[in-house]
C-alpha cells in the first residue's frame, strides 16, 4: 500500500540566489542556481526523504521541462503514474529569486492548461485510493480538488487539505471530507472566512474550522503556528535563526504533520515534527526539503521541551 499520495502543482523550479537585487535596467551576478521539481511535488519529495512511499498527481506539458521533472521524480523514488502530460502545453515554472536574509520573490508561470481536471482526477484514482493519506493541494481548481478529497475518502484514507478555496460552498465540501486542514499565513483568513491577526483569533477560527469537519486543523499567524483538535491545541513559535529561504517551510511543514500521524504519534507530537520539518527546509535555497527523520524527532523533541 501507498503511503501518501500528493494531489497539486508539478512544477520546473528554477532557483537563483543573489547578493542583491539590481535596479531597473541594471544586472547582478547569480551566486548560486539550481533547477529542479517543485510545487507541491516537494512535499511527495519530503515523504521520501522521511522513508514514506509517495505519488504525485498533477499535470506537465509534454515540453523537455516536462521530461525533466518527471525524470527527477522518479530519481526520488516518486510515482508519477498519477500525472498527466498534457500535449502542446508548457510545463509550469517558478522563479525563485532570493537576497541575503531569506528575503525572496516568485515569479510564476502556470498555465491553465496545467491545473487539475476532474477527468485527470478520475485517471489518477487508482493512486489516490492505494494511499493511506492523500495531500489535497487547494492552489488546484475546486471541483477537481473536491473530486479527490472524495475518492481518498471513500478509500478510507486520511485527507489532508493544504490551503484554503474561495469559493464557499465548495469550502464546506471540502472540509467535510477531510481529516486535516492546513492554511498558511496568506491563505487563513479564507479558510476562516475573517481577518484572524494573532495568536488568540488563529485558536478561535481553527476550532470553527474543526466544526466543520476536520479532527486536525493547523494555522499560521505572524511567527507561530497553532494546531487544534478536539479538546486540545499546541501554539509553537517559528523554530530556528533566520531562514535561508521561506519557500518551502510550508510544505514541510504539511509532510512533518503527515508523516508523525502516519507513524501513529498523538497529535501535539504531530505539530512539533511539523514545525521541525518547516524548520529544516528554510534552511535550503528553493523549495525542495532536505530532510531526515532523526533530526526532525530531535528537533521537535527539543523544542517541545
């Protein structure tokens, strides 16, 4: 049986770092380049590299970007039967362009033509229902997302849901069907459907979200991030010195999670490992984590006590 099957984004990253940005007209020196796969890719990536068994479901262009990332899924062990090559289309692409500090700007690329249908959904269902969890990447359109969440469901797996639609019916649907539901700093006052500005208002929205059907919700706000659950919830500060790059905490973050409730753990160890895995990959240029389960248990259990 599959461990975790990831429904979003594949994309062709291209990382640059830079000592500074130029002004208009002007050019800087790249330091560091690296291209590689991402998007929500990076979180099947992250499950690997904590020793899971991983798919992704997306879509490519049948272009050489398109060949190369699906090359270097497999490379890292992923399968890609759930993923779709779409013909006369241009892969995806990131720019990620980071100065000294972690300060970084993205420049996207994603054609329509590469987001989710809910025909591509019903090709990859076969994956989808082989999994224990299914991570639901809400950056998708919502029917193909919800069509997902469904099947995983109906499967028996553990739905994960990580970001937030605006479209409120759909919103319910979605929540319904899941087991967790995650939102970043930029996506929580659409999950919560109002302005939530601290701490205090982050528990206060997670446990209306809980309502609405998830037994685990997980919010960032400011420095921190708050996990609530029936009966309980753990706030942990952001772990680490200054990142290197933000990109991929998030999705680490989702793989941390994941992968502790998968191992069993209760769920305030499951928000530790979360926040160590986040805290290990900014210390990475690009999205792609490099992560281990050792340091990620030793890290969460240092900063827990």
């Amino acid at each position: 049986m599959l461990d975790v099957a990831v429904v979003g984004l594949v994309t062709r990253d291209l990382v640059v770092a830079v000592d500074a940005l130029p002004d208009a007209g002007g050019s800087a020196p790249v330091t560091t380049r690296r291209e590689q796969l991402g998007g929500a890719a990076n979180q099947a990536v992250g499950c690997r590299q904590l020793g899971l068994t991983a798919a992704v479901a997306g879509v490519v262009g049948d272009d050489d970007a398109g060949t190369a990332v699906l090359q270097q899924a497999r490379r890292d062990g992923i399968d890609v039967t759930g993923t779709a090559r779409r013909r006369g289309v241009p892969t995806a692409l990131v720019v990620d362009v980071v100065e000294p500090g972690g300060r970084h700007r993205l420049l996207e690329h994603v054609p329509e033509e590469v987001l989710l249908t809910e025909a591509d959904v019903r090709a990859a269902e076969p994956v989808l229902r082989s999994a224990r969890a299914v991570l639901v990447d809400l950056q998708q359109p919502a029917r193909p997302a919800l069509a997902a969440a469904r099947a995983a469901a109906g499967a028996g797996a553990l739905v994960l849901l990580d970001g937030a639609t605006a479209d409120p019916a759909a919103r319910a649907e979605l929540l319904a069907a899941a087991d967790v539901a995650r939102a970043d700093a930029s996506e929580v006052r659409t999950l919560a459907g109002r302005p939530v500005e601290d701490v205090p208002a982050a528990v206060d929205a997670a446990a209306e979200v809980l309502a609405a059907g998830p037994s685990v919700v997980a919010l960032a706000v400011g420095d921190a991030n708050v996990v609530v659950w029936e009966g309980g919830n753990v706030v942990m500060p952001l772990l680490g010195e200054r990142p290197t790059d933000p990109t991929g905490g998030g999705d680490a973050f989702v793989v941390g999670l994941v992968a502790a409730l998968l191992d069993g753990h209760d769920r305030a160890t499951a928000a530790w490992w979360a926040s160590a895995a986040a805290a290990l990959a900014v210390d990475e240029l690009g999205g792609r984590p490099d992560l281990d389960r050792g340091r990620v248990e030793a890290l969460a259990r240092s900063a827990r006590s």
